[in-house]
C-alpha cells in the first residue's frame, strides 16, 4: 500500500505539517502544546474566512460549545502571541467580534507605519 502524501499547509510565513504535528514560522520551529497546534490547523485549514467559536470548538474540543465557555478565547490568545512573538510584524489572527476568529496571515500595519516613520 503506497503512502499518502503528507498534508502541508503553507500560509504566509507559517508552514504545517499535520500528519507530522510540525509548525514552522518564518523556517523556524514552533513550540505549540497539541490543543494550540489543533486549533492552528483547524484555523489554517480554513485560512481566510471568520469560523465561529462554536465550529473552532467543534472541531477542535469535539463537542458542542456550552454557554459562558471561553476556552476558545483563552487558547486563540495563547497561539496570537505564539505567532506574532515568533514573527515581529506580522498578525495572524483576527477577531471579528459577534463572529469568529479569522486566520490571515498580514503584516502588521503598525509595525510598517512604525518603521517608516523612523
């Protein structure tokens, strides 16, 4: 039985390899624990568009969200500052508040308007 070929998803400076549990930013590796790298496959795998805090814990907690439930909130901000830490000037992931979270890997407009100004 011939192997299938590894998934990887390459968006903007983040490279990942599902299949293998890697994330790379900016060719560097990233520590993640597994509910912070499911949570970024799951967002990458839809990169793009604004998924709800309902699907994000759906997919990535497997089971409906209960009312009053932040882990979402909490395990999105830990992987934000995962990220932008390991890549200055760039933002990963945007809130859209009243809908979801989106995964768009952009340089940061401050950190340009910043270094422009100098």
């Amino acid at each position: 039985m011939a192997a299938s070929p590894e998934e990887i998803l390459s968006i903007g400076p983040v490279e990942i390899r599902p299949q293998g549990g890697l994330v790379t930013l900016d060719r560097r590796t990233l520590t993640l624990s597994v509910r912070e790298f499911t949570l970024l496959v799951e967002m990458a795998r839809r990169a793009g568009r604004i998924v709800s805090r309902a699907e994000l814990y759906l997919l990535v907690w497997g089971a409906p969200l209960r009312s009053g439930d932040r882990s979402v909130d909490v395990y999105v901000h830990k992987l934000r500052v995962k990220l932008e830490n390991g890549a200055p000037g760039w933002s990963f992931i945007h809130t859209h508040v009243g809908f979801g979270y989106r995964f768009a890997p952009e340089p940061s407009h401050s950190f340009h308007n910043t270094a422009t100004t100098r």
